[in-house]
C-alpha cells in the first residue's frame, strides 16, 4: 500500500470525530494516572474531567450529551466551510442548532437590578 497524496487524501466527519473522542480519552487517562502516581484516590470520572486542563471540560460535556458529531460539524467543517452546513441534510441541521444553543449561545442568566438599580 503506497503512500496517500495529500491531494487525494478525502477528510471525513467521522476521522474527525474519532480524533476529538481519543483526544478526550487520553486526556482522562492522564490525569487519572498522575492522580495514580501521585497516591492520590481514584475520583468519578466527571470530577476528573472537570479538572483536566485546557478544553477537555469542555469537550468531555459536549461528549456526554452525545453531541460530538454536531461539534464537528459546527465548529470545523462550519467555520471552514460556511456554505457546506447550508447543503446539510435537515436532521445534520437539527443537531447543530441543539448543538448550539446547548454549548455556543449564552444564556442570559437571573435578572438583577440594571445601572439605575432597577429591576
């Protein structure tokens, strides 16, 4: 089997979501072992992602809620290439736009007095 041309190579959704899956994984591996060396005890693994550095806390909810293939979909194939998300079957539409409002849109949180102190 010869090596891929660069030109020939087709990138997939799917590759992309395998590599942000692994990278999630190894992340917890590795805090999980440093815990380990360290002799600290074994703590859930929703604690240990929310202690890892960087984007894994991140990432680990966006896992949970089972919405990885929409992140993928959103955040690189749609900030690539804006008009293929407006090519997108309606179901692939639907999880992006859960995927968004659940993790991208802010959500306003309890009203409190404005600048003048009112309500």
């Amino acid at each position: 089997m010869g090596e891929k041309n660069s030109a020939e190579y087709s990138w997939s959704s799917r590759e992309e979501q395998e590599c942000v899956s692994n990278y999630i994984e190894g992340a917890l591996n590795y805090e999980s072992n440093a815990r380990t060396k360290k002799k600290q005890p074994e703590i859930p693994i929703d604690q240990l992602a929310a202690s890892a550095p960087d984007d894994v806390p991140f990432l680990y909810e966006v896992m949970k809620a089972g919405m990885l293939d929409d992140y993928v979909l959103f955040e690189d194939i749609g900030r690539r290439c804006p008009f293929a998300v407006s090519v997108f079957q309606i179901p692939m539409v639907d999880g992006i736009e859960k995927y968004i409002r659940k993790f991208v849109v802010v959500h306003p949180g309890p009203r409190g007095p404005g600048k003048l102190g009112l309500p």
